[in-house]
C-alpha cells in the first residue's frame, strides 16, 4: 500500500478507495479487488508527485486509463492502482498546430473537441474508448488511422524524471509504443491536427461510428479486439474458419457477430476469459498454423 504524507501538496484532494474492485473501472467488467485505487483529481499536478511516492517506497503501480483493453485475475489483487487524470480540453492556442491533452482524457471528448475547433486528423479515433494515455501506449488505431499518425510528442514520468519524447523516439508500430517496453507514464501528449471544416468531421467521424454499431457487439461488455491482426488476413476471419463463433467458457464468448471480440455475456470471471484465449490460440493454430498474438493486456 502507497503511504501518502500529509505534506503531499495537491491542488486537490486524492480519491484513495481501498479494496476497490477493478471490475467497476474495466470495460469488459471482469477483475478483482485491488488493495488501492488511486484516483488523481480531473487536474492535477499531483500525478508524478504520485509517481515518485511510488518509486521511493518501491511500489510498481498500475495505470489505468478507461480500462478497455486491461483484464486482471478474481480474487483479492495486492496492488495499487492509479487512474490517470481527465484534465481539461484547452482550445488551441493561435500560431501553433498542437492540442496539448492531458493522459487520462477520454478520446470520445477529444474528438468531440476537435469537431468544435475544427480540427482534422482525429476521426479515425471516433468510438475507441480509450483514454488519450491508453491510446497513445496501444498505438490504438482503426480505418487505416493510429495515434502514431496525430503525436507530436509525449510527456511521460520515467524513473522520477519528466521528459518529453518526439513521436520519431515513441517506436510506434502496430499496437505498439516504446512506452510498452520502458515502463514510462504518460502524463500528456501534443497532437498535431490539421485546420478543417468541422461539418466534414463530424459526418465522417458519425459515420465510422454507425460502421462499429453495424459490425460490433457493443451491446454487451468487452476490450475489443482479442487478438492483434496476424499478418496475413485478420484474426476474425481465422477464428470463424475454426468454427468457433459463439463458443463459450463460462461468462465469456467468442462473439456471433464479430468473432474478433470476446464478450461477457454476464458474471464471466478471468479464468473464463483466458481460458477462452487459450483455446482460440490453441484451435486457430491447430487448424491454420497461425499463433494469434492477444491484443488486450492481462495482468498477472
Ligand atoms: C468496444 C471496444 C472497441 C475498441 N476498438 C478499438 C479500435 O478500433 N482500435 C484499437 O486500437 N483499440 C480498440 N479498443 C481497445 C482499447 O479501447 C484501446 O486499446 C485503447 O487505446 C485503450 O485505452 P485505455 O485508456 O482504455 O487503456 P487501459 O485499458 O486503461 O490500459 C491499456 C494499457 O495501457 C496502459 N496505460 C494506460 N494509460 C497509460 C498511461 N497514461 N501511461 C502509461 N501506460 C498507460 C495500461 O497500464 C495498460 O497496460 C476497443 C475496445 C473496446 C472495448
């Protein structure tokens, strides 16, 4: 458990919420009760005060965006947990191309945002609902756009210091950053987007949301995509090959309608969920050679 000093000087008070389940804070609804759950004010300076509380009583913490590509085991989880901060959308300062966002921001409101400024570059982003930080670590992307293609630079906590890192240095590739492999916290990034009309945006981005209500379960709990896209083909397509739509292990159930997805169809425990990825593996290589790499990330 982090000891936070009463001299810790935060704008705003910390929410600490102990034995907090992680169930509440994942999109796919599945994960234990963690020993502490750090949730910093909506803007804060306080994150890498946090951060370095952390480093100094030896604590590796979990950051946690909007929790929809994370899934951790039932049971009681000793670890502590810090929700990124939301911060606040700041219009774009004349003279400049960048946005700066702070981690924790949902990318639902800066795209939102970026239709009232008219700002191009971020549609693609439209309906992935993760937070600016979670994206950025995922290299999150879809209908031929990822973060990699809008990051100017980053801010991130490494090892007690705050750097900025350019987007030539964040080693994006597909569903990758640098930051999976450093450790590093992101607390901010600039995203460079281009002048526009926002009738434009707006249609396009309602449009790639009326494609993901048409093609996605998004009526029931989930992280998305299971897999990563292996690199012939996609992992849907493979997965239905090996007649596995709609099969189950437990709560958890490779989706009738898009078998990329793996849903909670109600009450599905970790075991079941991993389980069901390791059969999928497990059937997919069997019938086509292909090892599925898992997309979403799963702890312990
Ligand atoms: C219905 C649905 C549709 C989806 N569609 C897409 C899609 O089209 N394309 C796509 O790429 N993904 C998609 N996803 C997956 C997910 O939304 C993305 O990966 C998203 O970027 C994750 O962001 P998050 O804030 O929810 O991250 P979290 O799930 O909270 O965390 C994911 C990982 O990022 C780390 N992390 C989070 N914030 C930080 C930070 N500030 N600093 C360092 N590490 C951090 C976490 O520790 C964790 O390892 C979908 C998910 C769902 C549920």
């Amino acid at each position: 458990m982090l000891k936070i000093p009463e001299e810790l000087n935060c704008p705003t008070k910390l929410r600490i919420i102990e034995n907090e389940p992680l169930s509440a804070y994942t999109t796919m609804g599945v994960g234990g009760t963690v020993s502490q759950l750090i949730d910093i004010p909506w803007i804060s300076d306080c994150f890498p005060k946090v951060l370095d509380l952390c480093r100094e009583q030896g604590i590796k913490p979990i950051i946690l965006g909007n929790g929809s590509n994370i899934i951790a085991p039932d049971g009681e989880l000793d670890l502590v947990v810090i929700k990124t901060p939301v911060g606040i959308v700041i219009p774009k300062t004349e003279g400049v191309d960048w946005l700066e966002i702070q981690a924790g921001m949902s990318l639902f409101t800066v795209c939102n945002n970026s239709v009232i400024q008219a700002l191009t570059g971020l549609e693609f982003a439209y309906g992935i609902p993760g937070s600016v930080g979670g994206a950025i670590y995922m290299n999150a992307g879809a209908y031929d756009g990822e973060m990699s293609q809008v990051v100017q630079s980053v801010t991130v906590w490494q090892d007690g210091e705050i750097l900025e890192i350019p987007a030539e240095q964040c080693g994006f590739s597909y569903r990758h950053s640098v930051f999976q492999d450093t450790g590093a916290v992101i607390l901010s990034a600039k995203l460079k987007l281009r002048p526009g009309n926002s009738v434009f945006i707006r249609a396009k981005m309602d449009d790639l949301l009326r494609r993901r209500f048409e093609k996605q379960p998004l009526e029931y709990p989930s992280f998305g995509s299971a897999f990563k896209r292996p690199q012939n083909g996609y992992a849907s397509e493979l997965i239905e090959r090996a007649g596995l739509k709609g099969f189950s292990v437990g709560g958890a159930q490779v989706s009738e309608k898009h078998a990329g997805f793996i849903i909670n169809t109600g009450g599905a425990t970790f075991e079941d969920v991993t389980q069901l990825i390791e059969h999928v593996r497990s059937v997919v290589k069997e019938k086509t050679g292909i090892e599925l790499e898992t997309e979403v990330r799963i702890l312990g």
